[in-house]
C-alpha cells in the first residue's frame, strides 16, 4: 500500500497554475496532510487498543489467580470448621442461626425444641463466657459446653455471634465415675476401720451371749431375752459385713463346698431370728451332694440376707423353704421360697440396685451384695415375685463333679 509521501513523490512538476488553481493545490495539500495526521492518528490508536488489550488480559489473568485463590482459601477454611471436634453455629441479630457445621447438627440432633432452648439461652449469655447445659434425652441427659463470642463482621450495626458447642457428657461422665471411685475407696477405708472397731465387739458379744444362754433354762423368761440379743447382734453382724462386702475388694477364697452343709450351717446361725419373728425354716435338700467351687463366707452371706430378706416380708406363723435342687443339670439351684407380701412389678427392676430398700430398714445392700457375690461365683440369681402371694429368689451355681 503506497503512501501520500509516496504519492506525492512519484507525480512530475506541473506547469505554474492561475489563481484559482492555486487555491485548489493549497487545498488538496491541506487534504493530503490531514489524512497523514489521520493515518498516524490510527496507527497509534491500534497501538494503544493492543496494549490496553494486553493489559486487560494481564489483569483478567490476575483476577482469575485471585479469584481461584479465594474458593481455594474458603473451601480451605469450611474445611476447617467442618472438620473441628466441637461445633459452630453463627447467629444472626435476631439470634437465628445462619450457618452451623456438620457437628453442631450432629450433636444438636434429634429436637428442635432443645436446640432452640439451648440457643435462647446461649443468647444470654455475656460475650466470652462459657456455660454448661443439660438436654434431656430418652435414655440418657446430654451435656453441653456453649461459649458465645462476637463475630467481627467491620458492621457496628450488625450484633452477630458465633456459638462454639462442646459436647461434655462423656467428661462429666468421667469426672461422676472419679469422684464415685474416690467415695469408694474412702468408703473401702472406712470399711476396713469399721471391721475392726465393730466386728471384732460383736463377735465378743456373741459369744457371751452364747455363753449366757447355757446358763440359763431354756424355759426360763430371760432365756428369750438372750435370743433376742443374739438374733439382734447377728442381723447387726450381717449389715456390717454387707458394708464390708460391698465397699472392699476382699479376694475370694475358693474351695469345693458342699451346698447342703453349708445352707445347713446357715439356717443354725438363723435360728434366734427366726424365732424372734416367729418364722419356720424348711429346708428340702434334693441334692445333697451337690459341690461348686466357692467361698463358704461369702455364699453363707448370700443365703443369710436372702432369708433375713424373706423374714421382713412375712409374718408370725408363716414358712420360709429353702430348696437345693439339680435335676439332671449342671447347674444346681437354690431357692429361698417366703410366703410374704411379694414384690411390685415396679420395685422388681431396681431391688439388685445399690441404697434401693422397700422398707427403709437397712442401707439397701443386701440384694446388691447377693448379686455381686453369685457372679462372682459365675452364677446368676434371679427373682419371681406376686404381690401378696410371696417372692422366690433363685440361685444357680455351676457343679463340680458328678454331684447327685
């Protein structure tokens, strides 16, 4: 493409014009140099649109680098809430919630009138402080560790929140079990004081009491006198080695043991109190040879808050029968039989639980002691029970030997 320049170069010389044709050179020359300053005047506007172009490609690449860097930054940082152990709500204003993380719904699950409690409440709270909530559950409460702080938004107008949850039920957990260990052992001490500061008097006085009963005839007034005092030192005897049992880690002494001698044992150690509340004992052994390996103690134990049990629920004139019985098992049983005011369904659930007492005449751990010593025995114990109608508790022991 040729130039005006080029143009203009290329044409031969004219002859001298007139006037006229002056006027119109001058004006063709004025065109020619218009259109140059045109011509360049576009040139230097592709120029300039070409850089522009290139710094607007420069910056969209920027944007584009700032753009992936921020989702790279926010998934990173929603990765980062969704992966903490505790559980974040944001709160609006007007204390509703505008965003939690799949921890907070997971803990907060299961009822919405209990995450809203627990939010009108969180809502109360002072900026910075921590509470501790409990929310009812259908086996078992839940707690809670909410601490509210404010979320700097750069809006003053703006009063949002964020709530950082803690589920702490599991810790409180722990901490009950501590301190329930801890009363234990102090409770284990006070056991081991109490054995020999108490046991140690009552065995003395059993035994003058027994000796005073041989010096006095048997039909004489003051020989049920001595009955009484020796039925009272043995149920005061069992209570204190149902505390001992109960609140020590005493080890077992196992030994095979004949089950009849030793419910026969029993029932002679039971004679003043059940003559003090007028009851009768049979006792039907329809396997007597039955042999467990066991703590004669212990069981003896087991068989005398069984019947003293028993004695409690039934009135002058009526029978408690103990049955030893195998029939073909390896399993022997024993059955402690009252004819008393039997046992609600109700009370049935919670009678083997620690401190539980129908009457109120004992700390409540006869039954529980029971329980523990047959387990350990690798046996189980069981209750059937008619109000009115008498209670039947049922041991079975694994036998040793053929037994019979």
């Amino acid at each position: 493409m040729h130039t005006i320049a080029q143009f203009e170069s290329s044409l031969v010389p004219v002859p001298v014009l007139h006037p006229a044709e002056v006027t119109l050179s001058e004006a063709f020359s004025s065109f020619i140099t218009a259109a140059n300053a045109l011509e360049q005047s576009y040139t230097d506007l592709q120029e300039e649109v070409a850089r522009v172009r290139l710094e607007l490609q420069e910056s969209n690449c920027d944007l584009e680098r700032s753009l992936r860097e921020n989702e790279r930054m926010s998934a990173w940082l929603s990765g980062i809430v969704e992966s903490l152990p505790c559980g974040v709500i944001v709160l609006d204003s007007s204390g509703a919630p505008k965003l939690r993380n799949q921890e907070a719904i997971k803990m907060l699950s299961g009822g919405d009138a209990r995450t809203l409690k627990l939010l009108s409440n969180a809502l109360r709270q002072k900026t910075g402080d921590e509470h501790e909530y409990e929310v009812p559950g259908p086996e078992v409460d839940r707690s809670f560790s909410v601490k509210r702080a404010a979320l700097a938004t750069g809006d003053k107008q703006d009063s949002e929140s964020v709530l950082i949850v803690r589920e702490t039920t599991e810790q409180r957990r722990a901490e009950k079990d501590r301190e329930t260990h801890r009363r234990m052992q102090a409770l284990a001490e006070l056991s081991a004081v109490l054995a020999h500061e108490v046991r140690n008097p009552l065995a003395s006085m059993e035994l003058f009491a027994s000796l005073l009963s041989e010096t006095i005839p048997h039909n004489a007034e003051e020989s049920e006198w001595v009955q009484q005092i020796r039925a009272g030192i043995r149920l005061l005897s069992a209570t204190v080695n149902n505390v001992l049992q109960f609140y020590s880690e005493a080890p077992s002494q196992m030994f095979p043991l004949q089950l009849s001698d030793l419910v026969k044992t029993t029932i002679g150690l039971l004679a003043p109190i059940a003559s003090k509340h007028q009851i009768e004992i049979v006792f039907q052994p329809r396997a007597s040879h039955a042999t467990i390996e066991g703590d004669a103690h212990k069981l003896q134990q087991v068989f005398f808050n069984l019947a003293v049990n028993a004695f409690r629920a039934m009135q002058s004139g009526q029978t408690l029968t103990i049955r030893l019985d195998q029939e073909n098992s390896p399993q022997v049983r024993v059955e402690f039989v009252d004819q008393g005011c039997g046992i609600s369904a109700e009370d049935l659930t919670k009678i083997f639980a620690p401190g539980f007492s129908r009457n109120n005449k004992g700390p409540g751990l006869g039954l529980a002691v029971c329980k523990r010593i047959v387990e350990q025995h690798g046996g189980k114990i069981s209750v059937a029970s008619t109000p009115g109608a008498g209670s039947t508790f049922a041991l079975e022991f694994p036998v040793i030997g053929d037994g019979e």
